[in-house]
C-alpha cells in the first residue's frame, strides 16, 4: 500500500496527459482508483468504410498498447527517481472500445473515438 507522501508524487507525475503517436494526436487521462491505477488513452479517427475501420482498429490496438506501455515506463522511471522503493503494478484489465461520433449516409467518411482502457494494480 502506498503511503500518503507517495499518492503525492505518483499524483503528480500522472498529472502530464499529453502523448503523441504515428500522426494521431491522442490523449492519456489517468486516475487512482482503490489500489490501481487506471489509464485511458483517447483519441480521434476518421475512417471511410468498414474495410477501413478495421485496418485503422488494429494499427491503432498496436499504437496504444505502445504508447501506454511508454507511459507506465516513465510512470515507474519517474517515481523511481523520487521515492525511496520502487513502484510495482501488474495488469489487470487492458481493453479498447470505438464509439462512432459522425456518420452520414450522404459522406462515406465516418468520425470516431478510438479509446483504450488500462488498469494496473499497485503492489507496493
């Protein structure tokens, strides 16, 4: 269980919520919910046809996890420098959704939110 002082400094470092990936600009939000931490990557695609969601879904899948999995490296690097013990998480959950925010049936473009869900459990 993590100490007050160390809530602190981890709250602190998730407060950076920019992230970029291969031409998409995307977003991580991260909270501290019980004894895990929770991080959520969002970020818009547009998208014509079902051909095409599906070929941008799994490049974005790849995208993500990478992204995330750089995150929770600095997450832990950063802690690391300044507290005393290391921050241990194990995966819990690691999921993604699409939500559809534009269509029309007069356009074949096609707008969406692109989210994926992380929860990690903290075992210090």
């Amino acid at each position: 269980m993590l100490t007050f002082n160390e809530i602190n400094l981890l709250g602190q470092i998730l407060s950076d919520t920019s992230a970029s990936g291969q031409g998409n600009i995307a977003r991580i939000n991260s909270h501290l919910q019980d004894n895990n931490l929770v991080l959520t990557y969002s970020t818009i695609v547009n998208f014509a046809g079902e051909q095409a969601l599906r070929l941008q879904t799994d490049r974005l899948a790849h995208e993500s996890n990478s992204v995330l999995k750089n995150r929770i490296t600095e997450i832990k690097r950063q802690f690391n420098k300044v507290s005393e013990e290391g921050l241990k998480l194990k995966e819990q959950d690691n999921n993604d959704s699409i939500e559809l925010i534009q269509a029309t049936s007069n356009s074949p473009l096609k707008v969406a939110y692109y989210r994926r869900f992380v929860t990690l459990k903290i075992e210090n």
